[in-house]
C-alpha cells in the first residue's frame, strides 16, 4: 500500500513524499517576468512546508509571447542565475522543483492586438474569443527549438525536472483538439496528426536535456464540450507519451474555476468529483500506463487522500488553491494536524497585485 510520506521517483528524481504543488500563476514577477523578493519567499515557504515536489508557474519561452502579467520568464539566458538562487533555496528544505513551461496562445486577453499570438487554426478561443495567427511550418519550428531551448535552461538552472504545459486550452492543447485545430497538414486532421506538435517538443527537449532529466507533460483529461478533445483520444495520447519517454503526466480539466458548479455531472462516461475533480480519469489513464500519473483539482482532505492512495495506482497528488491559503498544510498533515484544508474553493485568489488567499492568507498582499 502505497503512503502519501513515502519516498519515491519520478525518473531520475527522488522526493520524499507524494505531495505537489501544482503550478499557478503568481502575478508577483517583474514587468518582464525576472524574479521578485516576495516570488523567492513564496517557493521558500513551500518548501518548508514539507510540499515534496514544487511545480512553478508557467513560464513563457518566448519574450514577445506572455499570456498573463506577472509570469515567469524563461526566454532567455538571463534568467538562469536568478533561478539557480530559486532551485537552492527549495532545495534546502529538501524539496524538489520542476519549471513548467508553455506557450499560452489565444487563450487571454492580455496586450492582444499588441503581439502575434499563434493558433494552430483560425478559431477564436472560446472563453476569451481571442484570434490568433494560423502557424506556417517555420513558425511550428521556432516554437518547438523555443521549448527545448527552455528546458536546457531550466537543467542549467539546477531544476529537478520541467512540465509541458498540454492543457487548459493553451497552444499545445489546442493542437491536440479537433475543435481548435483545423489544419489539412502533417499537423492536423487524425489524433496522430494533432499529436505531433507535442511530441516534436518531446522529443528536442529530450535530445537536448538527455535522457535523465525528467521531462513532465500536464494535459486536459476532457475538453468537457462537444466537438473537443475527448477522453478517449487523452487515453492515447497518454499512451503515446509513455512510448516516447515521457516520465510522468498530470491531468486536468478546462474547466478551472467553473468545477465546483459541475461537481456530480458525467463527461465522457466519468463524473466530477467533489473531492478530486478529474480523480475518475487519472485513475483510468493510471491503469493503463506505467508512468506516474498526478492527480490535481479539489483536493482538500488528507483521508481522502489515503483512500485514493490505497484503492487506485495514481502515484502523485496536486494541490494548487488550499497551499495559497496554507503554506504549511502538507507539514500540517505530517506532524499529526489532520483536519481538512481550510480552503474554501472561493477562487477569490487571483487578485491585481498577485495570487493569494484573500480570506485566510491576507498577508501576502502586503
């Protein structure tokens, strides 16, 4: 039976228990996304926290592409020191950290009108109805050598690992949707097609980073909408990953900030979970690939937990929201406190002047 403050690996990289943060977006960076004294002291916190695996918040790996204010940077060498000063101090609580890395694309409404913003097709996002440049070949090209040239930074940085970031109806999902991809190139049509964006980035990060440093990819178990990407095809895709190398898959949802109000309603022949929104998918894509699958979405109680841990093989449990309210929840839990996080689900988090709990962790503002 498996134990949530066991040891364990994922690839090359050992961690001491089977807690992770999941990426979110701070907003804390500079304007060009360099670090900050109160973005240091946030990972600082989580580390001593006891959270076993830290995945950042997604960094651009472009500097004329950047979804939201406030996001890291990794676009170029510049950042490495800075970052090398971040992985030592996460390190030093005997955390680990993996800089997940994406190309937001269309899906915000940050500065658009101001930049190209590349779309596999001409489709407006849906939520934000943002329309983005249908990508020549060259332009595919200069995204995929832009990604592995991220993940060479990161390794020189002192990460543990990065995450591609394949969900939530960023560039990369949208590749992987047949709503949003709408090509009749090598890149488009059939699901081998649409996966092959992914898998290029795959496989000239791992031709540049070797075959040791562990390479994450995060994607969409459901685009929860007709016409999109469907289980069925994540099931697939997250076979061919494990094929290709891939050390360990996350799966999410587009439907962050909205999953509490369809917590009990069925999506591809899976419910909603109220504890564990997606915990249905991970744990079927968990059944039928080796690889480690991470769970994330409306996690909140520590028996809950136990029990997933227990009765399914998913290896890794992600929170993101109850560690803005309480930095030290997983030590909290370690240490005998077992009551359930104190999150109260609000998404009041993400403010103006960064992300952070406005009802229970209000210091951060300061």
């Amino acid at each position: 039976m498996k134990s949530l403050f066991e040891q364990s690996h994922i690839g090359s990289m050992r961690l001491k228990n089977r807690f992770v943060r999941s990426a979110t977006w701070e907003n804390m960076t500079t304007e060009d996304g360099h670090m900050t004294d109160k973005l240091y002291a946030i990972y600082d916190e989580l580390a001593k926290g006891e959270v076993g695996l830290i995945i950042t918040g997604y960094a651009n790996i472009v500097e004329e592409e950047q979804p939201n204010p406030g996001m890291m940077g990794i676009y170029d060498d510049s950042f490495i020191n800075e970052y090398i000063k971040l992985t030592e101090l996460v390190h030093a609580s005997d955390a680990r950290i993996v800089m997940q890395l994406a190309y937001g694309g269309t899906k915000t409404t940050h500065n658009v009108g101001e930049r190209v913003i590349f779309a596999p097709s001409d489709v407006p996002e849906r939520g934000t109805k943002t329309l983005g440049k249908a990508m020549t070949k060259e332009e595919i090209d200069y995204i995929v050598d832009a990604f592995a040239k991220a993940a060479w930074r990161a390794k020189e940085a002192g990460f543990d690992g990065v995450e591609i970031h394949g969900a939530h109806t960023y560039l990369i999902n949208q590749f992987l949707s047949p709503y949003y991809n709408r090509r009749e190139d090598e890149y488009g049509g059939s699901l081998e097609n649409r996966m092959r964006f992914l898998l290029e980035i795959f496989a000239k990060m791992r031709q540049v980073v070797g075959d040791d440093f562990p390479i994450m990819v995060k994607l969409t178990a459901s685009e929860f909408f007709e016409g999109g990407l469907t289980f069925s095809e994540t099931r697939a895709i997250c076979r061919t990953l494990e094929a290709a190398g891939v050390d360990a898959i996350e799966l999410s949802g587009n439907i962050h900030g909205k999953a509490d109000t369809l917590v009990g309603e069925e999506f591809d022949e899976h419910k909603i979970q109220q504890e564990g929104y997606f915990l249905d998918y991970g744990r079927v894509v968990s059944e039928e690939i080796n690889v480690p699958v991470i769970t994330v979405g409306g996690l909140s109680d520590i028996e809950t937990l136990e029990a997933i841990a227990a009765s399914t093989k998913i290896e890794y449990f992600a929170i993101a929201r109850p560690l803005l309210a309480e930095p030290q929840l997983v030590q909290r839990w370690k240490e005998g406190d077992r009551s359930p996080a104190i999150c109260e689900r609000c998404s009041k988090c993400r403010t103006r002047r960064g992300n952070f709990c406005v009802v229970h962790n209000k210091r951060r503002a300061q």
